[in-house]
C-alpha cells in the first residue's frame, strides 16, 4: 500500500483567518491555565475550613 502525504496552506484571506484563530486558541489556553490555578489556589485556602466544619486550621 503506498501513502502519499499532502498538507495545505492557506493563501489570503484564509491566511489572517487561520491566524485568529491560532490567536483565539492561545488566549483561550491562557485563560484555562489561569482559572485552574485560582480555582486550585482558592481550595488550598479556604479547604482546610471546609475539612474542619468551619473550625480553622
């Protein structure tokens, strides 16, 4: 069985298109990373309150 390999690059218009979307995808993956660390950050803060029924550590 042969393969042929065969990629496509966008010209133009589709050329800025497929740029904002590369732009759209890195903010997108920036801001995951951020509210995973603030959300694991507030657990880390508030969860030994929770653990200790509203006691404090």
């Amino acid at each position: 069985m042969k393969r042929y390999q065969c990629r496509a690059y966008p010209t133009g218009e589709w050329q800025s298109l497929a740029r904002s979307f590369g732009c759209a995808q890195m903010v997108l993956n920036d801001a995951i990373v951020v509210r995973q660390t603030s959300r694991l950050a507030y657990l880390n803060y508030f969860g030994s309150y929770w653990e200790t029924g509203g006691e404090g550590a």
